[in-house]
C-alpha cells in the first residue's frame, strides 16, 4: 500500500509547536465533542507518538473493547495507517468495534510527517446493529458495552465527511504557519536556531547532531562549508555577541554565567580572542 516515493519522517526530524498544534485539536474537539490528535513516529509498528486534544481520553466504551480485544484495535489501526500513507489523503473508516476514525496524513516534500487524527465517533446504528456485524457478542461486558455505546453522540456518516473535509483544510494551514517542520529539510537552520535558544547553556556539537538526526562529522563539514569556522568557534562567536550587550549591563561574573561558558577564565580567554580586548578592558570602553 505505500506510495513508491513516498517516505516517512522520524521523531528526531521533526520540529513541533505543540503549544500552536494543541490549541487547534482542542478547539476541534470541542466544536465536535471528537477525540482528536496528531499521531507522528511513524516508523513504530505500534502505537504512535502523539500529541492529543482536549478529548484525548479513550471513550470508556473503548476503554472496555480494549480489554479483550487491544491486539484487533493495534492491528486494524496499523492496516488503516499503511491505507492513509499509499492514499496520501484522508481515509475515514469504521474500525472493527463500530466506531468512525479518520487518519489524514500529513505531508512535505513527498514526506509523510504524520498523521491528523479524529476518531472514536458513533454513528446512528443501533448497538444491536454493531455487535452483528462486528462480532462483539463474544465479549464478556456487552451489556456495558450496549450502555457506553448508546450515551455517545451519534454523528451522522455525511456529517463525518464534512468533518473530515475540514481537517484537510486545517491540515494546509498547518504546515503553512510551519506548526510542524523537518528539521532535515535545512538541518543547519535547524542547529542555528538551536544555537540561538540554547547558547547560554553547556552544549556541544552531539547535542546539536542529536537535534536535527545528522552526524557530528555532517554538521562540521557543514559548518566549515557554509560558516568558515567550526560548530565550536561558531557557537563561541554567537555568545560573544550576547556577552558584548550583557556587559554594559551587568558584572563580569553575571555574564560569563548566563552565556554558556565554563568560568570566568575561559570566557575572559575566548572574550579576548574574539574581541582583541579582555571583558574588564570592554567594560572600560563602554
């Protein structure tokens, strides 16, 4: 079922707002009163990462399904996500205990980055309806089944397409406001903004390898290719500059500690190197 160029992209290649993402699958959880939810990590077999709406919780008719019968659930969802992934566009189903799920994959650049995702929705059969055609009368709580099933909103199938038609819409805006992005797709961007918010902090090269899913011997060439200096003297360089605007400010002690450095040996050494005059000397100038 896969597309032949489509691929998949991992959780180290992603860069998420999951604030900005949230606040979405909250809202469309409570316009619909759905469980809704972005699944990502696709290369896992079984359940995914995933970042969930406000109704994030399994229906409790769910709940009760998965008890005995968890191994159908997995196995239904991994045939409809290798479905979603061959399709490329939003597949609505109704999954082997009766309920409606959609998956819409998300995609850039040809690559699958995920999945949007409403599901655990009722429609307007009747439970008696479902336990024939699902085969669920083999199951030892029907009767608690026949009750959570019926206090659910029922939503009708053309209802479900419109929903799921408006997910499609949401899902451009998405990546247009770049909500979800492959750090891959520009890896050094990626380490330049890691730099950016993590200089004040002890980092190293791995640490930023490890960020954007490349290797420690990538990022150097890279950085010598694109930079003309190394990862280290580029990261040096950046908390010079933030160090510069600190001092007309604060002591030197203050300042060494909220750029990163080592001690105050080291930042006065990698100051003067920089800068050709040490922090005392700077202080002085300015």
């Amino acid at each position: 079922m896969m597309g032949k160029n489509t691929q998949s992209a991992t959780v180290k290649e992603l860069k998420i707002d999951v604030s900005g993402l949230k606040k979405i699958l909250d809202l469309l959880g409570s316009l619909f009163n759905i469980r809704t939810a972005f699944l990502y990590d696709i290369e896992q077999e079984a359940y995914l990462k995933e970042i969930a709406g406000n109704n994030g919780d399994f229906r409790p008719y769910c709940t009760i399904v998965q008890k005995e019968l968890k191994h159908k659930c997995i196995a239904c969802d991994n045939d409809k996500f290798k479905i979603a992934f061959g399709l490329r566009r939003s597949l609505l189903y109704r999954c082997y205990n009766g309920l409606y799920e959609m998956f819409l994959p998300l995609l850039i650049d040809n690559v699958v980055i995920g999945y949007l995702h409403f599901g655990q929705v009722r429609s307007s059969d009747s439970f008696e309806q479902i336990v024939k055609e699902c085969k669920l009368d083999a199951h030892s709580q029907v009767e608690k089944l026949k009750f959570h099933y019926n206090e659910m909103e029922a939503i009708p199938e053309l209802r479900l397409n419109q929903i799921a038609e408006l997910f499609s819409t949401i899902a451009d805006s998405i990546l247009r406001s770049n909500l979800i992005e492959i750090k891959r797709a520009n890896p050094i961007y990626y380490v330049n903004k890691f730099i950016e918010e993590n200089s004040n902090k002890r980092i190293t090269i791995k640490d930023a390898a490890n960020f954007v899913g490349r290797s420690e011997s990538y990022l150097t060439h890279e950085f010598k290719k694109l930079h003309n200096c190394t990862f280290h003297e580029y990261l040096t360089n950046k908390r010079i500059i933030v160090a510069k605007q600190l001092l007309k400010l604060k002591s030197i002690d203050e300042t060494f500690e909220e750029c990163g450095f080592k001690n105050r040996y080291h930042f006065s050494r990698m100051f003067k190197k920089v800068t050709g005059f040490t922090p005392k000397e700077f202080q002085d100038m300015v």
